[in-house]
C-alpha cells in the first residue's frame, strides 16, 4: 500500500495579534482548501473558527488568505495552491479579525450601503411591471456586475483599501455602478454624490487586483471607470 | 513587496509608473540646475557637457528617456482608462508601453554611442 501523503499546512490562529499553528493534513485526490479547514477543525482542533455555508461558490462566506492571495476556498483545489507541500491559509485581509480565519464583515457591508449601492425605487407596487429591453446599453452595463457573491477577495486584494481604510472599495462602487446604470433606479445623482466624495472611486489606482481575483471573473476596476467618467461629466455639466 | 495578490500585470505598471514619476521628480532640479549654468556660468556649462559625454552618462539617459517614455506612455492609458470608453486589453496596453518605452531609449542609445 502507498504511503499516506500528508501536507503541512499553516493556519492564523488569535485575533489581530497570533500566530501561524502549523498542521498536518492528510492529502486526498479531491480536497479544496475548505476541506483542508474542515478536517483541521473536525480531527485536530474543534476550536479553530472558521465560515462557510454553501460549499458550492454561491453564498460568499467562505473567503480567506491562501498564501497571501484572497480565494473563494470551497472552489480553491489544494493541488492549485500548495507549494512543495505546504500552504498557509489565514483570514481575509483588510477587515477586523474576530477569530482565527473568521473576519468582521461589517465594514464591508456599511460600504455598500455608503456607496448608495440600494435600489432608489421609480414606481411603486401598484404600478405595472416595467419592461427592460435586455439588450440596451445601460442593462447590459449593468448586468456585467450583478453577479457578485460579496465575498469580500477583491476587498482583501485591494492595496488602496489597505492604505485608506475610508475607501469603499471595489464590491461597493461595482454595486453603485450597476445600479446607476438600472434604468428603474430613480436617484443617480444621489449614487455620483455617494461615490465621488473623500473614500469614493477617484482613490481607485487602478492596480486591477480585484479583477485579477475576482473569483467570479467579474471587472470591478471596468466599473470604477465607469463612476469616474460619470462623476467627471456630472462635475462638468453642473458648473454650467 | 511584489507576492501574494500583486502579481500579475497591472500591479507592476502601477508601481512603474510610481517609480519613474519619482526618479523624475528627483532628476528635475538636478536638470533645470544644470541649464541654469548656461546663464550664470557657461563654461561650467562646457565643463559639464563635456563630462555628459562620458559612456556612463550615456547610459544613464538611456533609462532616463526609458523613465520619461514609460511614465508618459503609462499616463496617457490611464487617462484612456478614466474618461474614454472602457476597453479590454489593459494588460495588452501596459506591456506595449514598455515595450515603446524600451524601443526609444534604446534608439536613442545607439544614436548617442
């Protein structure tokens, strides 16, 4: 029989002051990286605290720091990430570090609601339904974004959230980005206030991490763009 | 400084383009300080050009102009990128701009030797 293969693998343990606790894992042909946290917590230490709920890359729970890069860990494969048999995972970057890999979301969500990133509604239940033409320019713009998981990697990859901790960040101006460009939201003057004041989309250096990360292939920096071309041509109409 | 999450294309270019706009920061008084000799002192002038001849100062313009091009160009995409329409291709844009940058330095290094 082969030898059992194991992996060495090491985990943030604390709050923002820890440690990495290093562990041995058993290697399996099909394992993600959430596999790995789970057998750490199930066969070696029940109290290491982690988050994850679907399993599938659907509810955005589960990201952490995989080698210093931000992953959606229940769609990461171990093999994809572990360098000569070792792999250090710890809790997202940029956010408050509640325990172990489990980060406070909180700011990340505030942000979104900062951003205006809310639906502003033009009609009211009693209204009939309007009807969207898929193929127009402003809903095509808009669908581009809708389908972010708020799992907060393109947060944790970003280098100006980092530096100005104000910043929104980039899952917040996407979100105000998609909204701006529904036609059935009723406020975007409200939206270019919201994202052009001192945190807002002008800090964006356009590095591009978040679109590098991004695990569902989605294009943040696109849509902070997007919001400094609004932004500069609203400047621009309101002077006159 | 460049692991983990930065690297890929475009965090490399934003930290070219943080460079060179530094290094020519620093190189711009040393230049306007130099041309102020051709007022004051212009056979400090003669005396500094004649050193400027020198292969080692050669090929410290050939990375200067290198610098200039590749901030210039760098600029002028993310300009593109913040009032034109938006275009894939960034990665494309940013190499091209070195790759443009190091062609003209490089001209200008066989022109100079």
């Amino acid at each position: 029989m082969p030898k059992e293969q194991q992996m060495s693998v090491s985990v943030w343990r604390g709050g923002a002051a820890g440690a990495y606790q290093p562990f041995d894992v058993k290697m399996e042909d099909n394992q993600t990286v959430l596999d790995v946290v789970a057998w750490i917590q199930q066969y070696a230490d029940p109290t290491l605290s982690y988050r994850y709920a679907c399993r599938v890359g659907m509810c955005g729970s589960c990201a952490m720091m995989v080698n210093g890069v931000p992953r959606w860990t229940c769609r990461t494969h171990v093999k994809k990430v572990l360098k000569d048999g070792h792999m250090e995972i710890g809790p997202l970057r940029n956010l408050p570090v509640i325990k172990d890999l489990a980060t406070d979301m909180d700011p990340f969500f505030d942000k979104w609601v900062a951003a205006e990133g809310l639906h502003h509604p033009t009609q009211t239940r009693h209204d009939p339904i309007e009807a969207i033409d898929p193929d127009s320019a402003g809903r095509v713009e808009a669908n581009a974004g809708i389908e972010c998981i708020n799992c907060s990697v393109c947060y944790a990859a970003c280098d100006t959230v980092a530096g100005n901790p104000d910043y929104l960040g980039p899952a917040a101006l996407q979100r105000a980005w998609s909204v701006y460009n529904d036609s059935k939201d009723a406020n975007k003057q409200t939206i270019l206030d919201a994202v052009s004041g001192v945190g807002g989309c002008h800090n964006c250096h356009s590095q591009g991490s978040c679109a590098v990360h991004c695990p569902n292939e989605l294009n943040p920096m696109n849509a902070i763009a997007g919001l400094k071309r609004g932004t500069a041509r609203n400047f621009f109409k309101r002077r006159k | 400084m460049i692991h983990g999450h930065r690297t890929h294309t475009l965090w490399i270019a934003f930290l070219l383009h943080r460079i060179s706009g530094v290094a020519l920061a620093l190189f711009l008084p040393a230049h306007f300080w130099v041309l102020s000799y051709a007022l004051n002192a212009p056979q400090k002038l003669d005396g500094f050009l004649h050193w400027a001849e020198t292969p080692i100062v050669k090929f410290a313009e050939f990375g200067l102009v290198f610098l200039l091009s590749v901030h210039m160009l760098g600029g002028l995409r993310l300009m593109a990128l913040e009032f034109l329409p938006w275009t894939s291709g960034q990665k494309t844009a940013a190499a091209s701009a070195v790759a443009a940058s190091t062609f003209l330095a490089g001209i200008f290094l066989l022109r100079a030797i």
